[in-house]
C-alpha cells in the first residue's frame, strides 16, 4: 500500500518538506475528508496536503489519475522505511498497518450500545480526549463521525456505510455512482467455489 499512495516523481526541494521515498500517486485523499478533518487535531497525522508544498516550492511529485493533491500521511513511505534486507523495495516498506486499535473497539462498543447511555458517552469522550478533543453528546451519528476522523484510511468506511444503510447515498452524493444496493454490498463469491455445490451466487452477480 505504502507504494501505491506515495507520491508518484516526488521530489524534495527543501528541509520542510517530508523525505518521502515516492509511490505511484494512486488512491489520493478526497475533497471531502480533507474538509471533515480540517480544524481537526488529527489531520496533520493523517493528511499530507502535497499541493501546499508544491505552492511553497518545498516540493514536487507527477500527478495521477484522479489526483487531489492530498495523500493519506498515515501510511505515506519514508525514505528511511525502505527495505535493506533485499527483494524488491516497493514490496517491502518496514512500516506496520493497523488492523484493530483502542479506539475501534471504544467506538464499536459504543454504537453497539445504540449510541446512548453513561458507558456510550464515556466510549465516545475517551477517543476524542486523547486528541484534546472536548466531549460532545454521544450518538449514532456522533459516533459514526468520530469512526471516520478517528480510522480515516485504515479501512473502516466502506463496511461503516455498508453497515449503518449510508453507502448508497454517501457515495453517490460524492460522484462515485457504481454502487449498487443489494448487490455491492455483500461481495460475489468465486465461480470455482460454487462449482459442482449447492452454493447460490449473491443476487445480482
């Protein structure tokens, strides 16, 4: 992943500017995230506005498609993550990704709660006091905006929006129209696996 999102010809032209080892410029943050997380004390360790270095003279990088000029910072490739063990190099970054954190689990008791009560609004304030965040009321929706700026680009989003009913309407409303309601969100099962058995395909594949 690291070489997917980094920087596609990145180039340092100054101290200010991180010492990035490059990438291929895929999968770019959105316009929409950028804006829900700014003001957040969270974006600085989550987002690297690339067209501000760029503007500054601090850097350069070649864009591609669907480039926004925002990379995901949490996982962007150091120079100094690169392998010296051997192999190919942009297979083997030495960073680690995140799987399940602390404040995935505070956040998934608390919506499982059903996003209200003491022990939900303590879940909800404990992941946003260690940002410095002040407590606001606890529920569903609270909750699911905390999941978003808390886990933004460790995979989490889609199943969030699958799950709560939302994909349909949040994507479409940013562009992205090939989602499909019962049917992209279950996943197809693989043609061999149903072979010579008595397993059914999901309904629209």
């Amino acid at each position: 992943m690291a070489q997917m999102i980094g920087p596609r010809g990145y180039s340092r032209l100054n101290n200010t500017a991180p010492d990035l080892a490059g990438g291929w410029s895929f999968n770019t943050v959105t316009q929409d995230l950028y804006n829900a997380l700014s003001g957040d004390p969270r974006f600085n360790s989550t987002i690297l506005d690339m067209k501000a270095l760029v503007t500054a003279g601090a850097a350069n990088y070649t864009a591609a498609d669907q480039d926004t000029g925002y990379f995901l910072k949490k996982y962007l490739p150091l120079t100094s993550d690169r392998t010296t063990a051997g192999g190919t190099i942009e297979l083997n970054y030495s960073m680690n990704s995140y799987i399940i954190r602390l404040a995935d689990t505070y956040l998934m008791e608390a919506e499982a709660l059903g996003g209200t009560g003491t022990r939900a609004q303590a879940l909800l304030d404990a992941v946003r006091a260690r940002v410095g965040l002040p407590s606001i009321p606890v529920s569903q929706d609270n909750i699911a905006k905390e999941r978003r700026l808390e886990l933004a680009g460790e995979g989490h989003r889609w199943f969030d929006l699958v799950r709560t009913g939302k994909a349909a309407s949040v994507l479409h409303a940013m562009g992205k129209t090939g989602y499909t309601e019962g049917k992209n969100n279950v996943l197809p099962i693989p043609l061999k696996e149903t072979e010579n058995t008595k397993i059914i395909q999901n309904p629209n594949y």
